[in-house]
C-alpha cells in the first residue's frame, strides 16, 4: 500500500468515525467528499493533516 493510500484511509476512517456513517458520503459524480453542510474536493483526502490522524 503507498503512503498517498494509507493517508487518503485514514482521512476518511477518522471523518466516517467522528461525524458518522449518515453524514459523509464520496460523491463520486463530482469527485467530492460530502459532510455537515458542505464538501471539499476528494483530493484533500490525501492531504497530511486534514484530520487529526494522518
């Protein structure tokens, strides 16, 4: 597994465990990360950083 892959798990685990299954959600049409009131592009997903656990 590379390290962009590790990271870009760890994002998402940590979002799905801390905001819940029923407020994020991969919008794959859009290339977009959905939660709370808004998204970010899935690219961030990748970044050291975006959350607390890469």
């Amino acid at each position: 597994m590379t390290d962009e892959t590790r990271i870009a798990l760890k994002n998402y685990d940590n979002l799905i465990r801390s905001r819940g299954l029923d407020d994020v959600e991969l919008h794959w049409d859009s290339d977009t990360v959905v939660y709370g009131d808004g998204g970010v592009d899935i690219d961030v997903l990748l970044d050291p950083g975006f959350t607390s656990v890469s």
